[in-house]
C-alpha cells in the first residue's frame, strides 16, 4: 500500500533501545530522524522514546545532520542509506544492523543486532585515549 512505502522496516526504539543502554553515562545522545512524511502515530511514539536517551533532532537538513553524524565518537545507524555515507566519513565507532553491515560494510563496523558489551567499550578507549 502506498502509505507504508515510507514505513521504517522496525520502529527506531526498537533497534536504539537496547544500543543506546550500552553507551556509557554521562554521554550527550543525539537522535536524527528525518521522515519522508508526517510522523504518524507509530513514530511520534517512537521519538518520545528516543527523547528518553538524548535530544532528538527531526527534519533537519541533510548536510547539517549528516554533519554532526560524521563527528560523532559513536555513529548508530539503521536500516537505510540516509546512513550510510556518515557510515562511511565517521572514523570513530560506526554501528549498523546486520543486515546493513551485509550490503556494507568497513573494517572495525559493530553489528548492532549481536550487541555492544565487548566491542562498543573497546572501540571507546580506543577513540578517547
């Protein structure tokens, strides 16, 4: 049906909630979501989630968000291409679900579906030494 051709494959809390409990406190979270369409009511619930871990940031403009993606020490993307060429420019912790990792896919990228608990803290000491 036309109207869902724009629907995200899972609800965004669904992917971030259990990534964004492995990042450690206090961190500034910043959340971007840029819906083709007016949010409906599954994503107005899902930013209100999101809201809970960090400030989020909708219908911003491509540059200015895909900016602020690039410098940030841990890059969480989801299931699109909106996030992969920040992916790709982030030279910190990129993750990405698996079944983005499949199609693309760097050295030292973390597979967001096995989760973080070893790799996301390793690729911390890393970037913040």
């Amino acid at each position: 049906a036309p109207e869902l051709q724009h629907r995200r494959e899972f609800p965004n809390a669904t992917y971030f909630e259990a990534i964004l409990d492995a990042i450690p406190v206090p961190s500034e979270i910043h959340i971007f979501t840029n819906p083709l369409t007016a949010p409906g009511a599954d994503e107005a619930e899902d930013l209100a989630l999101l809201a809970r871990w960090g400030m989020v940031h909708a219908n911003g403009t491509l540059v200015s968000d895909w900016a602020h993606m690039i410098a940030a020490d841990v890059f969480i993307g989801s299931v699109s291409a909106f996030s992969v060429v920040p992916a790709i420019l982030n030279s910190r912790c990129v993750v990405l679900p698996r079944k983005t990792l499949d199609r693309w896919s760097l050295g030292g990228w973390m597979d967001g579906d096995s989760g973080l608990s070893a790799t996301l803290p390793a690729c911390l000491a890393r970037i913040l030494r």
